[in-house]
C-alpha cells in the first residue's frame, strides 16, 4: 500500500485553473465521496483552500491510482486532462508526507507561516473522516502533520508578526489599546487603501467608526457599505477628538493635519492616546504631530518597515521549521516501514495458527476424554505458546531501518516458515486482530462450526 | 531559616528570564510554579519563625523586609492568576531576590519590645508592608509601560513589543495596584498615629516614642510617599494624568519607599529602630 499526493497549488498553477478544480464550490466532502468510491484507492482525503487542491490516497499501486485521479479530476470538474496535467504534482509516501507537513506547518503558503492552513488542513481531516474514507495510512498522516504543524507553530517564531500594511496596523492598534471593540476609528478621506485598513479594524470588533472626506457624498457612500457614520468635513477635528484611531488616506497633496492641529486635537482628550495610521501618499499628517506626547503617528513607509522586518525574520526562521518537518517525516518514514512488514507477519501468524489448529485436530480423539475446562486450557496454553514464540520477531521486524532489510527479511522468512506470499497482505492491520478474536472463542464451538 | 526560600527566588528569577527571552510558555509555567514553591516555603519558614518568638516577625526591619517580601511574592502571584501575564515576573523577582537576601544574611534577632504588643502596632506594620508590596508591583508595572512606549513611539517594535501586554492593559493594572496601596498606606499611617498617642501615655520615657513626629525622616518620607501617590490618584482623575506620567509616578513613589523602608529604616530614624 502507497501513500499518493497529486494536486496543484499557488506554486504550479495559475489562478483561473485553480478555480476551477476548487473542490469547495461543488463540495469537499461530496469529492471525497466520489473518490473513495472509486477501486483504485482505498483511502481518500481532499485538502481544499483557495491556494491549492491536494488529493490524499492510499493506493496499491499508484500508477493506475494517479491516472485514475486524473480521470475524477476531468469528471468531476469538467475540464480539459490536457488543461491540468501540466500543472498537477505528484510525490509519493515519504515525500507525499513531507509535502502535507511542509503545508501543515504554513512553509508552503502564499504568505509563509500563516496561521489559518493548519485549521484547513484539520478540517479536510474531518470532512474526509466523516465520509469514512480514511484509514490506517491517512489517520497517522493527518494525526502526524497536525503535531507538525503546532510544533512549528510552539518551537519557531515562524508564524510571528504582520506581514501586510493593514495588519501591522491592526496590531500596534492592539498594543495601544488592548481590545478594540470599544474605540472609535475615525476614517479620513474615502479612499480603497483607507477603506481596507478600515475593514481590518472593522473585523477586530470596531462598533463606532466615522467617515469623513472632502467630497461628502464619497463619504456618506463609503459609511453606507462600513456601517459607519458620515461627517462633514467642516466638522473634521471634532471628529479626530472623539477618536482613538485614525486613518488619513485621502489624495490631498498638502498635509491636512499639521502639528498645531493635532495639538489643539489632543488639548480636550486629557491625555488619551491617539493612534494616528497615515497611508497616504503624500502624507496627510505633519510628521511633527509625532512628537507630540500621547501621540502614536504612523506613517506607509513605518508600517513598510516592519512587514519588511517581519518578513525577514520569518525567513530566518524556516530553516528552524523545515528541521522540524523532517524529523517529523523521519517519524512517518519509520511508522511507514514498519507497515511494510506487517503482510510477512501477518503471513507468519496465520502459519502458526494453522500449524496449532491441526495439532489441536489430531489430538481430539485424546482431549475430548477431558472435562470442558481442562480442554479450553489446553487451547489457551498452546496459543500464548504461539504468542510468545512470535512476539520478538514481530517487534524486530517492524523496527527493521529500510525496506532493502525488509524484504530480505520477509523473503527468508517466507522460504524457511514456506509462508504463502501475499496472503494477508491486502488487508493491513484488519488482519492482524483475526487470529487473536478467533481463538478466544471455546474450543468446542469452533469444532461445532467445522463439523 | 530565610536562606531555603530564597534560594528558590533566585531559581524562579532565572526561569522569569528565560521566559522573558524564549518566550516559551512552558517555561513560563515552570517559573510560576518555583516561584509558588518558594513563596510557600517562605510561609513555612515565617510559621516557624511566629511559632517559635510566639508573635508574626514584624518588629524589627530585617524580619519586615522578609514579610515584606512574602507579602509581593503573593501579590505578585495574584495577578498573574488574574491577568495571565507573566512578563512582569522578569522584572519583580529579581527584587524579591534582593530583598531576601537582607534577612538571609543577616538574620534579625527579633527581641520585642513590650510597647510593640498592642495590636494596633500589627495593623500597622501589616497595611504598611501590604501597600509597599502593592507599590512595588506598580513601579514594575511602570517601568514596563515606559518601555513598551518608548518603543511604539520610536517605531522600533522589539523585544518589549513582543512580550509585553497592551499599554491601556498596563495603564490599568497600574492604577489597580497604586490604589489598593494607597489604601493600605492611609489605614498603615492612621493607625500608626493612633498607636503613637496610646505609647505615649505607656511609655513616657522611651526616646524612639518621643522621637515619632512629622520631623522623623522616616515619618516624614512616608508621608511624602503618601503625597506623591495621592497626587497620582488625582491627577489622573482631574486633569487625565493617565499613562506615560502615572507610570513615572509610581516608578519615583516606590524609589521613595524602598528608600525609606530599608536605607532610612536601618540607618536614619530615630524612631522606628526597634
């Protein structure tokens, strides 16, 4: 059994294609549905965000697996397999992992270390485990890039900082005032960049926000689509009293606050902070009005710089990051291997059992003078017998470093024990459990059921 | 007796600043626990003490100081469990650490004198060292608003940006604290002018009683302190000296009663040496 990824994401594809295979418009759990239904797989998952489209198998054999994806995809979406077999990866078990891992963590997003991808990679967990399509494979993938991604979260700084204008801006305004929600934004000048900061501020809980521009109506539009309040523009420092934060952004080409203003504007707020955001260019406030005590005048090029820093130390931070994903892939790798030997065990099991069972049959004729309790401790020493003389070859095999050793292994096993290759081998772990539930059952039901 | 809490001071002090660089909440958690241990240790050896001088060791400034020092590991404690922040502790067990180390070293002899079993004189030295305790955390948190509003206003987010609450979030657990001491040191002065009129009456002769009046530096520092954080509270009330000045105010009132508690307290009073 393979691990198999094959998808596309912001780094191989363009955006109308992406959009077109986002498997969110028709339904993630609907495609995962239609895929696990499908022979080639026998685990699905989707992991679905407006930067990529990843598909999760476990496959037997994942040629005829990819090509099969390839064919949900064109169905599916009802596209061209010409359109996106240019830009659709692929990577197998290891590297399949490392990918899921890498993405887990944020290190393969737009903006690197963004928070929201580890939620949207738990939720493709959660919409694939409620179609019942995962299994084995896909639980300990998923489970393991979730510890992935919260250590890269925990251990690096990865995820630290603005790295947007507006965001930047919505944290200092959180440094200075704590929460939000009860501060009054004042917006100057009707503007798209002043209308985006304004909506970062808006999505932080701003309840009072006032609009204010030279051209009234361009503010009373703005206030219509913010649920703000329109001032005019006469009443523009009365306004700028009553703030705690304000955004300049009109297209003024001299400053519309100068210090004296600003001045005159802190005198009735007693010493309340005020948080001036200049986006403007050329700049709306006198640089002066900084200096002022209580004033906190932030201007595009100061919230520039510390995206810029922030950007950079990001950076700095994902070697620290990518260290992480491979111990972590390390982790799975070894989990993986150990999988590999689970058929050759399974196989050996089932060898002892039916050499245990036909013992058992030939000395019925002598057991069944016994008592009942008698006979089933007879088949219970016999199977912890069993039990025990297996127990060390099944941990040995499964730690074994590589799969060279592991087939080697299992191929000496299967001459020396004459094991039947392959049986077993298509039903993982499942198979494992058969033999213990079996010889739980008395010794006579089982005669019963063979008579 | 005070050296085994101290020692855990010291561990917690180290754990704070590890914390404070690392930013690492499980360390974090560490450091509050250690600091918790030494805090409980430090009752243990304060019970022992009570139990074997048969009354709370209050009575001279060497054993006020370890009570003193008691009493802010437990503020100190509280608010974190209240606010969940712990970035303060960087800058208040290292004072704990300081302070402890005075009794530690030089162990008080504790030798009561018989003026000093009214209870008024307990009230008085508890509220005092209860609302020294209150100013000390006032003054860290002080410090830290000057810092992190250094650092906004130079445009240099930093070290602080990162690990420090919100200034309006310091600005109220600021004027939490110098509340609540305020309080405790009005009840501490009160009483211990009421407590001064009754020794008066038992005690003519004694000269550190006759010696208690507005002319004691140590009487007159505290109430120079009293001034300063009163003026504080007005201010910030009258006319908005909210912030960057309360935090200046509160870091020069606490200088003042560090100064009065232990350099005036050991070398200078006439009448408070007992």
């Amino acid at each position: 059994m393979h691990l198999l990824l094959v998808g596309v994401s912001h780094r191989t594809a363009p955006v109308d294609l992406r959009e077109r295979i986002d498997f969110s418009t028709r339904g993630v759990d609907a495609a995962v549905a239609s895929l696990a239904a499908r022979a080639t797989n026998s685990e699905a998952a989707v992991v679905s965000t407006c930067n990529r489209a990843e598909i999760y198998l476990a496959a037997p054999d994942p040629q005829v697996a990819r090509e099969d994806v390839l064919g949900f995809l064109v169905e599916f979406h009802g596209i061209d397999a010409s359109e996106v077999r240019p830009h659709l990866y692929e990577k197998q078990d290891s590297e399949a992992a490392r990918h899921l891992f890498r993405v887990a963590a944020g290190l393969d997003s737009l903006v690197v270390g963004e928070p929201q991808i580890l939620g949207q990679v738990k939720e493709a967990y959660s919409t694939a485990s409620a179609q019942q399509s995962v299994g084995p494979l896909l639980n300990k993938l998923f489970h393991t890039s979730f510890v992935a991604g919260k250590r890269v979260r925990s251990e690096t700084s990865l995820g630290e900082g603005a790295v947007s204008v507006s965001y930047a801006a919505v944290s200092l305004a959180r440094k200075i005032f704590g929460r939000l929600e009860e501060r009054t934004v004042a917006v100057v000048g009707a503007g798209e960049m002043g209308k985006l900061t304004a909506l970062h501020l808006k999505a932080q809980g701003i309840r009072r926000m006032v609009i204010t521009s030279r051209t009234t109506a361009h503010a009373a539009a703005l206030a219509e689509t913010m649920q703000a309040t329109a001032v005019p523009w006469e009443r523009l420092h009365a306004a700028l009293a009553e703030s705690d934060i304000v955004i300049t952004a009109t297209g003024a080409a001299l400053p519309v606050l100068v210090r004296a203003d600003v001045a005159a504007i802190m005198k009735p707020r007693r010493n309340r902070p005020l948080f001036i955001i200049d986006i403007a260019v050329p700049r709306d406030v006198d640089p002066a009005a900084g200096e002022l005590d209580q004033v906190f005048l932030y201007n595009i090029d100061d919230l520039q710089a510390i995206v810029q820093e922030n950007l950079t130390r990001r950076a700095a931070e994902m070697a620290r990051a990518e260290q992480i994903v491979d111990e972590e892939v390390e982790r799975f790798a070894a989990w993986l291997r150990s999988r590999g030997a689970i058929p050759t065990v399974v196989a050996l099991r089932q060898r002892f059992e039916t050499i245990r069972r036909s013992e058992l049959d030939r000395l019925q004729h002598k057991l069944s003078g016994l008592p009942p309790e008698a006979r089933a401790r007879v088949d219970e020493v016999t199977r912890l017998i069993v039990e025990k003389l297996l127990l060390t070859p099944t941990e040995q095999l499964k730690a074994l470093p590589d799969s060279e050793t592991l087939s080697a292994y299992s191929d000496a096993l299967t001459r020396l024990f004459s094991l039947t290759p392959g049986n077993g081998a298509a039903g993982g772990d499942r198979c494992l459990r058969v033999p213990e539930a079996d010889s739980q059952e008395p010794i006579e039901r089982r005669r019963a059921k063979s008579g | 007796m005070n050296t085994i809490p101290l020692i855990a001071y010291v561990a917690a002090a180290g754990l704070y600043a590890a914390f404070f660089v690392t930013g690492r909440a499980s360390i974090g958690r560490v450091a509050s626990t250690v600091l918790a241990g030494g805090a409980l240790l430090h009752t243990f050896a304060m019970g022992m003490q009570t139990m074997s001088i048969g009354h709370v060791p209050i009575a001279d400034t060497t054993s006020a100081i370890s009570t003193f020092v008691w009493l802010l590991a437990i503020a100190y404690l509280y608010t974190e469990m209240t606010t969940e922040e712990r970035a303060m502790g960087v800058f208040i067990v290292p004072l704990l650490v300081a302070l402890q180390a005075i009794p530690a070293i030089r162990p008080g002899l504790e030798h009561r004198a018989p003026i000093l079993e009214s209870p008024w004189f307990g009230v008085h030295v508890a509220s005092l060292l209860f609302a020294y305790a209150s100013f000390a955390l006032a003054c860290v948190i002080g410090i830290t608003y000057v810092l992190l509003f250094k650092e906004i206003k130079a445009k240099h987010l930093g070290f602080f940006y990162k690990r420090l609450p919100s200034l309006q979030r310091l600005d109220a657990m600021n004027v939490r604290a110098v509340t609540v001491g305020w309080l405790f040191l009005t009840i501490g002065v009160v009483v211990g002018g009421i407590w001064t009129v009754q020794a008066r009456a038992d005690a003519v002769l004694d000269p550190r009683i006759r010696a208690m009046s507005i002319l004691d530096p140590k009487i007159a520092v505290a109430m120079l302190s009293w001034a300063i954080y009163s003026f504080q509270l007005y201010a910030r009330r009258a006319i908005g000296w909210s912030g960057r000045r309360a935090a200046w105010l509160s870091t020069v009132g606490f200088g003042i009663v560090l100064l009065n508690f232990v350099a005036v307290g050991y070398f200078l009073t006439k009448s408070h040496n007992f």
